[in-house]
C-alpha cells in the first residue's frame, strides 16, 4: 500500500513508520523522489527518441518522393529529347523529299480550287459525254504530228495542228476527232520545259487535271519534265501513257550507227543483209528505249508502266483503217487508249472524288 503511494506520485510526504528513524525515512522519501525522476527522465528520453524516429522517417519518405520526382522528370526530359529528334528527322525527310520534287521538276503544286477547276473546264471547253486526251511532252517531241496522225491527218493537211522544227504550239488548242462515234478531243499542249512554259507549272497552268487521259510523248530522251507530267497525271488519278515518237527515224539512225548496212540493195543477199540489219537495229531500239523508261520510272519511285514505240506515219495508216506494212506498238496504243478512255463524268465533284482535289473546300 504504501509502495504505491510512494511511486504513484501522488506525494512525497511519508507517513511515519513505527519503528523507523525520521532521518529513515526522508532516505526513502528521497529514493522515492529520484526513482520517479528518473522515471520521467526516461519517459521524456523515450518520446524524444519516438520523435526523432518519426522525423528520420518522415526525411526519409521526403528524399524517397524527391527521388522519383527526379526520376520522373529525367524520364520526361528523355521523352522530349526523343520527341525532339523524331520531329527533327521527320522535317529533315519532308525538307530531302522536297528538294528531290524540286530537283524533278514536281515543284509544291498549288491544289486547284473548286473555281479554278471549274474555270479551267470551260477554259478548255470541256464536253461532257466527250473523252478529252491531252498529248504533252517537251518541245518538239512530235505531239502536234502525232495528233495529226491520230487523226488520220498529214502535217501540212488543212485543219491539221501546225507542226514544225522551231517551238509551233504556243497555246493549248484542240481537234475533234473526224470520227464522230468516238466522241473524243485532242488536246494539242505547248511544250513543257521550255523557257516561256517552265515545267512546275505546266500542269496546273495548263489545267491539264481536267482532262481524262494524258499521253506523254517523248523522242530521244525520256526527261525530267516527262516524269514530272507523270507525277502529276498519278497525283490527279488521270490514266497516262508514255509514247516514243519518231520510230522509224530513230531505228534508221541505229542501223547508220550500227555501220553494216553497206549491202548492195540491187541483189537478193543484199536485200537480205538490208532486212537483217533492219531486224537487229529495230531490237536493240525497242530494248534501248524500254530500259532506258523502266530506270527513270525507278529512279523517280513512279510504277512500272509501258512505253509505246509509234510512228506518226504509222498511225495516222491505222487511224484511217488502212494497212500499214510494219507496225511497232501503233496498233497496241490506239487499242489500249480505246479502252483506258471513259470520260471523267459529268460533275465537278465526281471528278474530284478520288483525286487530290477532293480536299478543295
Ligand atoms: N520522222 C518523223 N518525224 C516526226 C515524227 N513526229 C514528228 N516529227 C517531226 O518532228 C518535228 C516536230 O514535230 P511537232 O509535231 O511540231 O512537235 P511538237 O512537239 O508539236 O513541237 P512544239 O509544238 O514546238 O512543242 C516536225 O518536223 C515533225 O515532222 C515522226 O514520227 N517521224
Ligand atoms: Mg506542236
């Protein structure tokens, strides 16, 4: 009882003991004191302790959140720097691809409006129900001569396209065809890549990407402009066709060229060696012009497409009905352009539809 009453704190003043010296007992009363003195002492070291604990852990879980919090921010400014270098890559792309248009000659081409396709469908008095087949190509390619000739016309024949060796055609002009059931208009274009009608704009210029075929004629060398038309004629989904001109001229300078075509034409064998020179030389030309389109098709990433090796000659024979003696790909093209050739139909936007153009607003 009187333990607890001692250690319970309640006081310090012990009752006298029997027995016991007064000078006993203030000895206890004072070992009374200091144990719970040091009780408390012990108390106040235990909280100080608890705290210090707490606030070591309190340290610890800041430095933990500064670490992630870094963490996150490293992360972050590792995805900017990757986003970064891919939006750079990306511009560096776009910025070579269109150095590489401008180089073949494809510069940025302005989207017709709406208006503008409009304006150049009566511009170019397109008919509906009609086909309208432009033929282009560079200056003096033979495209006058050669629409002629599709039209079963000589160069010089009234109502022919003049035709020439200086620069002839200077404005788009176009002929019917004498055939009133093919319902079809050739369209007769300046020559591209010349000084007075630069090739970036030939096309839209022209508003060629109103017309429903294109044919792109070239003589000696398939060209830049020529893959450029190309390019346009894919981008406005118009079918295009790559013609050669000048056949007969071009296998007459292979057999000068090839020097064996010294056979005497008056004998059998002569004539013979005649024909088998003739023979070797129309090969090599046929094989020479189709590599030589199939590489710069490659070259300028277009798809593989035929060539047509024509004489104008021989096509203006066969778009009369009448026999003609050798025929290279006359007969092919005329056919193949029959069947290629449905109009583009009768409203702007259906014409539009599937072309760049569908984005004009
Ligand atoms: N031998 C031969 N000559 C041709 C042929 N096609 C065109 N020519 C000649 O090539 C020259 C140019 O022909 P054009 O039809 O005027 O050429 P173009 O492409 O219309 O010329 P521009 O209107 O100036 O761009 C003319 O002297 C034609 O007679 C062909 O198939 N064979
Ligand atoms: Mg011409």
């Amino acid at each position: 009882m009187s333990q607890r009453h001692l250690f319970g704190g309640e006081s310090t003043q012990a009752p006298a003991l029997p027995g016991r010296e007064p000078e006993e007992l203030r000895r206890v009363e004072d070992e009374a004191r200091r144990a719970i003195e040091e009780s408390h002492r012990l108390e106040e070291e235990r909280r100080v302790k608890e705290k210090a604990v707490r606030e070591a852990e309190e340290a610890c879980r800041r430095a933990e959140e500064d670490r992630q919090q870094m963490e996150r921010m490293r992360d972050e400014a590792e995805h900017a720097r990757e986003a970064a270098e891919a939006a750079a890559a990306e511009a560096r792309a776009q910025q070579e691809t269109a150095e590489r248009l401008l180089r073949e000659g494809a510069r940025p081409v302005v989207v017709p409006t709406v208006e503008q396709f409009r304006d150049a469908k009566q511009r170019l008095e397109y008919q509906e129900g009609y086909t309208h087949i432009a033929v282009t190509g560079v200056a003096g390619s033979g495209k006058s001569s050669l629409i002629n000739a599709l039209r079963g016309l000589n160069n010089g024949e009234r109502s022919a396209a003049p035709t020439g060796i200086v620069e002839t055609t200077s404005t788009i002009a176009h002929y019917p065809d004498p055939d009133p059931k093919k319902r079809v208009v050739w369209y007769d274009v300046p020559g591209a890549g010349t000084l007075t009608v630069p090739d970036w704009v030939y096309f839209t210029d022209q508003g060629l990407y109103v017309l429903d075929c294109i044919l792109v004629l070239f003589d000696s060398r398939f060209t830049a402009t020529d893959v450029a038309i190309l390019r346009n004629c894919e981008r406005f989904r118009i079918p295009a066709f790559v013609v050669r001109s000048k056949a007969r001229q071009h296998v007459r300078n292979l057999v000068v060229d090839m020097g064996d075509n010294d056979s005497d034409s008056e004998t059998e064998d002569g004539q013979q060696a005649t024909a088998a020179v003739l023979e070797r030389a129309t090969e090599r030309y046929v094989e020479e012009s189709r590599t030589s389109v199939a590489r710069n098709l490659k070259l300028a990433e277009l798809p593989e497409q035929r060539v047509y090796l024509v004489d104008k000659e021989v096509v203006r024979l066969l778009a009369k009905g009448r026999p003609s003696g050798s025929s290279l790909d006359e007969r092919d093209l005329l056919r193949d352009l029959a069947k290629a050739t449905p109009p583009r139909g009768s409203d702007v936007t259906d014409s539009m539809k599937d072309s760049p153009l569908a984005d004009v607003r």
